[in-house]
C-alpha cells in the first residue's frame, strides 16, 4: 500500500505531481531494515533530519486522509507517524544525505559478511538502482519513496544472499488501522488548533499488500477530494 500526495496547504512550494508518502507501518519497516547498519556507523541524526513528520487529524468520507504536521521526531515519538522526506533540495538536502549514508552502510556490511573475489563498490549498487527506476519510468510508474529507500537497505548482488539480514514485511499495522476505525468520516478534533500551513492531504491506495510502486492516482478521478 503506498500513499500520495492529494493536496497540500503549505505555502512553501512542493512538486504534488507524483509525490509519495511514508505510513507508519512502511517506515517501521525501514527503521528494522536500519537497524542492522547501528554496527556500521549509522547516525540516527541523519534518518531523523531527513524527514517531516504527520500525524492523522481526520479520515473525510472519500476515504482521503487529512494529516497535521507535527514537530516531533521521528524516531522517538511514540504515535503512529507519516514521514514526508525533506526533497525540497533534491540533490544536496538532508533526504539526499541520508541516501547517499544507508548506500555507503549497506555496501561496507556487504563486503564485511560476503567474501566477495572484489569488494563491492557503492557505483555498482547505485548503477543497479538507477536501472530499476528507469525501468519504472519507461513504463510510465513512479518510484515511491519507500521503494527508493528499501531498494538500497535490501540489495544484494545477484548470486549471493544474506541469512537473517532483512525482517519479514509485515501484512498490516494494527495500530494504524485501529487509528483510522476510531476516527468517525465526519469527525473534527476541537482541541487541534486549526492551521493551513500545517495541513496535507493524502489519498490511500487501497492495495492489501506491497506492491511495486505505480503512478500517482489522478486527480480528477471519482474519489478526488471534494
């Protein structure tokens, strides 16, 4: 299940056209997929930074779900989060920064648990990634940024694997979903103080299980927020 950007309110000038979002479950699974780097040098700084954090502030009729921006951090808080990753800069901003860190981690693991006749190099993994989202782009689908951040925390070359290197994917998120089946369609928290720059729009996929990363929906379709 991955989300996209619907709609957002922030003054600050966001690319909505083919932007993804983070749910509280796919990111559990990235931050399992870290853990294994905490040995290799990893700065939980770096993961923090890179992301905006939402919490849900309402489910409207059409299924689309309104978040609020919180200050939060990411990987400390205790709710259930969205992480939108910091790609206003998007070649030197801190989501860049963080890319370009889990690649360098992954590879040093690599080489450290496989005997490889070569030491795998950082180009080799970004060649292979860069292939795979052209790929994606030839058949008109957008990369989501979860695709993006577990195509590095999960590469392996091809004739070699890992034992116990990657957790299971979770099928859902009970949290998540007792989150949403609390929330009634025309619900409004009085005690959030209302803010336009704070509030985004998303809008579900609803897909049972992770899939390869698609386009985002169209906006004008039936389910366009109203």
């Amino acid at each position: 299940m991955n989300w996209w950007v619907h709609e957002i309110s922030d003054p600050v000038h966001w690319d909505v056209d083919g932007l993804g979002i983070i749910d509280p479950r796919q990111f559990q699974y990235i931050i399992d997929l870290i853990e294994p780097l905490q040995d290799y040098g990893l700065q939980n700084e770096l993961v923090d930074d890179a992301f905006y954090s939402f919490a849900i502030d309402n489910v409207e009729k059409d299924k689309t779900v309104v978040l609020k921006r919180i200050k939060d951090s990411i990987l400390e808080s205790e709710e259930q989060l969205f992480a939108l990753p910091d790609i206003l800069d998007e070649d030197k901003g801190p989501y860049a920064d963080l890319l370009d860190h889990l690649t360098k981690l992954r590879i040093k693991m690599l080489n450290d648990l496989i005997d490889f006749s070569q030491s795998l190099t950082i180009e080799e993994l970004e060649e292979e990634i860069r292939e795979q989202q052209t790929g994606d782009f030839m058949e008109g689908k957008t990369t989501h940024f979860f695709a993006e951040i577990t195509s590095i925390l999960e590469y392996v070359p091809e004739g070699f694997e890992l034992e116990d290197d990657e957790p299971a994917p979770k099928s859902k998120d009970e949290a998540l979903e007792e989150d949403l089946s609390d929330i009634e369609a025309d619900e409004v928290d009085e005690k959030i103080e209302e803010d336009d720059t704070m509030k985004w729009d998303e809008e579900e996929e609803e897909e049972e299980e992770y899939e390869e990363p698609t386009s985002p929906p169209d906006e004008n379709v039936d389910n366009e927020k109203k």
